[in-house]
C-alpha cells in the first residue's frame, strides 16, 4: 500500500510501510525532516541527532487492530539542547495516538459499556474507565464554568458554544479570570 491515501490522523505523516502481522496492521510512519525551534534557546536547527522507535495504537483500519511504528526523530540543537520532533500524532509519554483518544473519549460517552467499548478499541476496561474520567472531569468543569462562558459570549460574541460538546477542545483561556466567586 504505498499510495497518497491518508489514513485520519496521519495527512502530515509519511507512511513508509504498512503490513498486516497477524491480523493485525502495523504502519511505519515518519515525519518529515524539516527545521525544527529548539525549545531552550529558541534558534532553529535541522541537525538530526538520532531516531527512535515508538509502537503506539492507533484507530481500526479495516477493523483490524493498528499500530503506529513511528520512527521518531530527535533533533541537536548548537546549543548542546536535544530534543524529539514536533509531531500530530501522539502525545508525550502515551501509547495510545491522539485520534485514537479522541476516539475512545467519544465512545465510552456514547457507548453501551465500558466492557464492549474497551473491547472494541481492543483495550482493557481500566483505559476505557479512565477515559471516561477524564472526559467527564472535563465536561463537569464545564458545567460548572456555564455562567462564566454566557458573560464570555457578551463579551465575544463570535466564539460560538462549540466548546460545550463533548470531545471538543476545552478552551483554556477561559478558565483563568474568573475562577473565583
Ligand atoms: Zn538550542
């Protein structure tokens, strides 16, 4: 499958291979090489430094589990600062790509229960469950914040209510000025 087609969460990636091992797919992917801004001195640097190799689970494609190979690029900076890519597919320290959260927040909202969800996403009961925490938490202190986000409305009126929904983004600009009563 080398081809132009973009799998979601990967129109950015470059897809290097993609195998089915058992069942399964497993998608090596890369960003590509590009000058990247070193997070402690500001300059930019393209000089690779070393790459790593990073399994992460990723969305079914065509209902077969899916891993991400992801070969990680990390960056030296003249600085002596190395550092990994920027890059739109996983977060730092997860296991999990962001789609696939994304993903899976909806569904256990959604979903008839946390034990089918969890095995959908082939995943234990214990990542659904804590998914749906986080989810929740998110959409309680969104509740909570409903007054401060109509007064925010008035004042800027082309933010629209899209933020209330699930899964979207909390905007986190709105949490801080009136936090107090
Ligand atoms: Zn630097």
């Amino acid at each position: 499958m080398h081809s132009n087609m973009t799998l979601p969460g990967l129109e950015s990636v470059s897809i290097k291979k993609v195998e089915e091992v058992e069942g399964a797919y497993h998608i090596e992917v890369e960003m590509p090489r590009q000058a990247q801004t070193c997070p402690a001195c500001g300059n930019q640097t393209s000089r690779v430094h070393d790459y790593r190799i990073q399994k992460i689970q990723h969305l079914k494609v065509f209902e077969r589990t899916t891993y991400l190979f992801y070969r990680k690029r990390r960056y030296a900076c003249s600085c002596g600062k190395r550092f990994a890519e920027a890059n739109p597919m996983v977060d730092r320290y997860q296991r999990h790509s962001k789609e696939w959260n994304q993903a899976l927040g909806l569904r256990v909202i959604q979903g008839m229960n946390f034990k089918d969800t969890a095995a959908q996403f082939r995943t234990s009961q214990a990542t659904a469950i804590r998914r749906f925490d986080q989810v929740a938490t998110t959409e309680l202190q969104e509740v909570e914040e409903l007054p401060v986000i109509k007064l925010m409305l008035f004042e800027r009126s082309e933010q629209s209510v899209d933020g209330l929904d699930f899964g979207k983004k909390k905007r986190e600009n709105e949490t801080n000025d009136s936090s107090t009563k």
